[in-house]
C-alpha cells in the first residue's frame, strides 16, 4: 500500500519521499519505520509494478489496481 501512496503523492505534484517521511513523524512508530524505510528505497523498488499494483482508468475513473 505504501507504493500506492507514493505514487499518489507523485500525481498530484508532491515530493513523494518527503511526504512519506513528513507524513510518518505522526505515525505509530512501527508505521513510521516502514515509510522511513520505503522513502529510502531505490527507485525501482518504489515503482507499483515492484509491488504489485497498476494504474487503469482515468479522470472519475482512475483506481490502482492490485496485480497479484
């Protein structure tokens, strides 16, 4: 899920490492681990595909959708 939200905050034109990592500092902390440690990861390792999800649809209709 976290791909999800990182792709999201990418979309609408954040930084999205930032945002998990500023986002997370209000989290529990074994949630905060696992942003801190996503935003640190390779880009390759961030991408949906890397984690099982796809973007289908657009506008109203836009989802990610669960790959495997």
């Amino acid at each position: 899920m976290t791909a999800v939200l990182h792709r999201a905050a990418e979309l609408v034109g954040l930084d999205p490492d930032a945002y998990l990592r500023g986002t997370a500092s209000g989290l529990d902390p074994r949630l905060r681990e696992v942003a801190q440690e996503f935003a640190g990861r390779a880009a390759s390792d961030k991408a949906l595909r890397a984690m099982g999800y796809r973007e289908s649809g657009s506008g109203a209709a836009f989802a990610f959708e669960r790959t495997r």
